[in-house]
C-alpha cells in the first residue's frame, strides 16, 4: 500500500528535547513531500504556532490544530473545520477553574489567553533560550470578570480551554469534575497539561475528516506521535506510529515503534515507511 498522507505531532515527535527539528528530518520531510504525500502539522497547539512549524518544514498541506478542533489550509482562507467550545461551555468552565483555584488558559486559532503571569515569563524565557523563535498573539487576563469579557467576546472563536499544572495531586477534584460534563473531551498532552475541547473532537476524527477532503483510505494513512492525545489518529490510521518516547499506551496501541524525538525518530519511520531506505 502507497501512503499518500503523514500526519505527525510537534512536541515530543517532530521536535526534540531542545525543541528543534533537525536538518535531517527536515530533508527526510521534504523528499517524501516531493514524492506527493501530504505532510500534516497535526498539534494541541494553536492554528498560528502549528503553522509556523508547518512553514518550518517547507509543506503546503493544511494543519490540524488544537487537537483536531481546528483544521485549515495554509494557502488560502478555507477553513476546513472548525468546532468550538460556545459561550456557555466556556463560561462554565472558568466557573469550575475559579471554584479550584486554578488559573484559566484558552485559546482561539489564533490568539492564547492565559491567567497566569507566570506564563508570560516562560514564553518570553523560551524565546530568549532560543527554544521559540516564532511570535505568538498571547493576551494576559488579570481577573475573574476580565474572563467574562474575553469569553463573550471571542465566543465564536474558543477552541480550547487548557489547564497547566506542576503537581497532579492538587488538581484531582478539578479532573473528576470536568469528566462528569458530557460535553467535553479532555485529553493530557504532557504528564503538566490537560487539555479540554467539546466532545467529538480529536486528532483521530481531524484525520479522518482530511482522509475524506483528500479522497484517501485509512490504509492510506501514516501517523506519528508520542502523547494520549495522539491515542485516536494512531488507532485510525493504517500505519500509526509511536516515538520511541512515547508514553507506554500510545507504544501499546501502535503497529510500529521508532526511535525517540532525540534520535530523530521521524526521519528513520519516514525513510522506512515512504523512502524506502533503512536508515
């Protein structure tokens, strides 16, 4: 079977510990993109930081962001997909964040809200290491009733709510509590981040959607990933493909294991699957 789609996740997969992507895996990229297999950016994250990596390995497919909630073409307006959180969810999110104590971040396609000033010294702290090079739209919001204004403001655009956190133990309740609305589907993206979007969505069903916009078989489909959000793509796809970093269930689920995001894992899976090459 002839892959014609490859869908891979940014942080743990394509990027490395020093969240790099490495002038191999670039070129391994760009050759198996000239063979004419669609090379997707497929990320928790936000529309614009998805597509920066996407501009970064030099493709032209459309990107899924925000774990599926937001997919688009690079090239032009059209988006493909796109599936909100709507005001009244939102709101009743922040309502279960404030009755926790914790800080909200949420995040249209393309712009971060976040409610922790602490964030804003580890964005710019990235930037300054060199472990960000792109500029994000990213907005501080000091207070409860500020959020009120946000949500309503940007309620066609809310995506996702995310919750990031040091220690699992003091955000327990929280998690039970936001597992008892049936609107919402939550997923960790690292062993700090829960990340919340309404119900139905996911990578899995984001690729699915691209299977059928291009026309193209679930045999004919590669994925590649690391964390519990990448759970669904790689149960959907043909081929799916765990990091050799990978949390044990994602290794559990996969047809095929790599090397790590450190040993360039995405380069060898590709140079196998699609090149034809063993190394």
């Amino acid at each position: 079977m002839a892959y014609k789609l490859i869908c891979i996740d940014v942080d743990g997969t394509l990027l490395n510990s020093k969240h790099k992507i490495t002038k191999r895996t670039k070129e391994v990229i760009l050759q198996a993109h000239q063979l004419g297999v669609h090379i997707v950016i497929c990320t928790g994250r936000m529309y614009t930081d998805a597509e920066y990596y996407s501009n970064l390995i030099g493709v032209k497919s459309p990107v899924i962001a925000s774990n599926g909630a937001f997919i688009k073409e690079k090239d032009n307006e059209k988006v493909i997909f796109k599936d909100i959180l709507g005001i009244n969810l939102s709101l009743k999110l922040l309502e279960i964040f404030r009755k926790h104590h914790i800080k909200p971040y949420f995040c249209t396609p393309h712009k971060f809200y976040y409610g922790n000033i602490m964030f804003k010294i580890f964005y710019l702290a990235t930037k300054i290491l060199g472990a960000r090079s792109n500029k994000l739209d990213v907005e501080y919001v000091f207070s409860w009733d500020q959020w009120q204004k946000v949500l309503h403001k940007e309620k066609n655009d809310i995506v996702k709510g995310e919750i990031i956190y040091r220690d699992a133990a003091l955000i327990y309740e929280l998690r039970n509590e936001l597992k008892q609305l049936a609107q919402l589907e939550i997923v960790d993206s690292s062993k700090y981040n829960i990340e919340i979007t309404r119900k139905g969505v996911s990578k899995g069903k984001a690729v699915a959607i691209l299977a059928n916009f291009y026309n193209l078989k679930r045999e004919e489909i590669i994925t590649i990933g690391d964390s519990e959000n990448d759970l669904s793509m790689i149960e959907y796809a043909g081929l799916g493909i765990a990091m050799g970093n990978a949390t044990d269930i994602v290794k559990q689920k996969a047809d095929y294991i790599t090397d790590s995001n450190d040993n360039e894992g995405v380069a060898s899976a590709i140079n196998k699957f699609i090149l034809g090459n063993k190394f």
